[in-house]
C-alpha cells in the first residue's frame, strides 16, 4: 500500500507534434509535472512514443538525448512504446489517405539500439521497450514483441535494467560505493549506487562506455530548493530554503525472506542501511540539513522504523 511511483504518459516533448496528434497538452505540463512529483518524492516513469505523426528518427533520437541532457525531465523510468496504427483510431483514416508513414521494424530497431548506446545515462531504468498490442490489432508500424532479446548483443546499454544483478551474486563479490550527481527540476538529484567496478575515468561521468557493471543496490536522494513553494508537499520545517528527501531505495538480486540469507543473493547485507547513512551524511554535511525525508510505502516502514525515521504525515522523517 502506499503510492511512490507515479507514470506519465509524456510521448513526446516536443509540442509541434503534441499538437499534431491531439494530445491536449504542451511540453510545459509535463515540466511542471516532472518538478511538482519529484520535489514530493515520487520516482517517475515516462511512457515515450517514438513514430509520432510529424516526427523522424533523427527527431526522436534528439528527443531522447534531450531527456537527459535538459534538467527539466530527468525521468527515473522509461517505457518506451512505438506508434501503431489501429482500426479504430484517428491515424487509420490518415495513414490510408499516406498522411502518416509508421516507422519499420528495422528502423525502430536500429533506433532503440542507438538511444540504448548513446542516449541512456545509469541512473535510469528502460521498464519496458513495446506495448503488448495484438498483432492482428495492427495495421501499420512495429510488430516485434521481443525486440530486448533480438538487439541485446548490439547495446552497451548501462540502464539499470541492463546492469542490476538478477542472480548473479557471488559471496563476498567486491563491490565500491558510486555517486552520480545531477541537476533536475530546480534541484539537485544524487544517485547513489553500489556496483561491481568503478567508471572509467574521464569523459561524462554519467555514461559508462564498454563496461557492463553489476548493479547491486541504489538509492535516490533529492535536494530541493523550494520547500514552501506550492510545488512541494514535503515541509520538513528546518530554517534553510533546501531539504533533503529519499525518492527510491532498491537492492537487487534474488529474492529473499528477510529472515534469512542467501549466499546467491546481495539482498539482506546491509547494502540499503549503508546507502541510507550515506545519503543523510550528504544532506547533514555537504548540504547543511538538519532532517531527512523519504517516501515509503506502508509495508516498509518499519524498515525505517529501524533505522531512525519516524512517521511525520505520509513520509518518514529522521532529525539528523
């Protein structure tokens, strides 16, 4: 119980073809959007439609690189959903009249591969790369239903998907404290996670180029810069304009009781509580924060209980 993620159904961002395809909204609504979510906590997923009426390939790869390159989107999840053509939908009568040319499965292929290795930064998760449209419900566009498994030997993706751990584990598998810092939405994001070996040195931080990592844990920690604006609903009543809150904790690998441990699996180590203390280390002394937040649903929190925090409203606090 308990809502921490929220998704939009953002498609494009840009609004010439917002418009084009009657979507009822600009770029700037999920802009607000994206900082309204965030500056609450929430994770958030964005549902993206490349092949829209009025756009391209190169368009929608530039849209991509805009996600991660402009502070104004940063989204924590992708789902990424290629237009098709239905029967009963608007694009039909346009596509039959050649007013709209879908993309191939080729194209939308070689696209994901190229927004996969040149695009997608760590500290995002790729949920989903199609929609599970019944093939007889589609008269135009792609097809393919299994589209990860057909490029996977193509990409150097280093999404969060791509790198966390599954059952891979190995006991005792060396492993190193990362930290990824980036501007987003009118605040600072700090993406802390525990992986195999450490970026190479030099060049964006934020990509890993030829290094498939194993993620084993993160954690998200947001600084905001207007608590007591309408834009936030998280009021931790410190006298500085900042404050800090924990938007996502997560160790992967193999399931398991938490009563017990499991020699295959990174869970129930101590990963999250040390990403925790790190996490308030940053807001109490790089950001001189005296308490910290975090969004948890009901069933975890007295994880955090444990930990210090406790129930102030819908969020977990902790005076640091």
């Amino acid at each position: 119980m308990g809502c921490t993620r929220v998704e939009l159904g953002v498609q494009s961002i840009f609004d010439d073809v917002l418009i084009k395809n009657n979507r009822g909204h600009l770029v700037k609504k999920t802009i607000a959007a994206t900082k309204l979510l965030k500056d609450a906590g929430f994770k958030i997923n964005y549902h993206m439609m490349p092949g829209l009426l009025g756009s391209s390939v190169s368009k929608d790869f530039k849209m991509f690189q805009e996600l991660f390159a402009n502070p104004d989107f940063q989204p924590d999840m992708l789902k990424i959903y290629p237009t098709v053509v239905t029967k009963d939908s608007e694009l039909y009568g346009i596509w039959k009249k050649g007013g709209y040319k879908p993309l191939t499965n080729k194209q939308f292929e070689k696209l994901i591969i190229k927004i996969k290795n040149e695009a997608i930064v760590p500290y995002v998760r790729i949920q989903r790369l199609i929609r599970d449209v019944p093939l007889s419900s589609i008269e135009a566009g792609p097809t393919v239903s299994n589209l990860r498994q057909i490029i996977e030997k193509e990409t150097t993706c280093q999404c969060i998907r791509c790198r966390e751990i599954k059952g891979e584990y190995k006991l005792n598998e060396p492993m190193i404290l990362d930290r990824i810092d980036y501007d987003a939405s009118g605040g600072k994001e700090i993406f802390l996670q525990f992986i195999s070996s450490p970026p190479p040195r030099g060049g964006d931080v934020r990509r890993t180029e030829g290094v498939k990592q194993k993620l084993y844990s993160l954690l998200r920690l947001r600084i905001t810069n207007n608590p007591h604006s309408n834009h936030s609903s998280v009021n931790l009543n410190h006298s500085g304009r900042s404050q800090a809150i924990i938007r996502e904790i997560h160790t992967y690998g193999k399931l398991t009781d938490i009563t017990k441990r499991d020699k295959k699996s990174p869970q129930h180590i101590g990963l999250g509580k040390k990403l925790i203390l790190e996490a308030e280390h940053i807001a109490r002394e790089e950001f001189g924060l005296k308490k910290i937040a975090v969004i948890s649903g009901v069933g975890v929190r007295n994880y955090y209980r444990k930990n210090g925090y406790r129930l102030k409203d819908t969020y977990m606090v902790k005076t640091l």
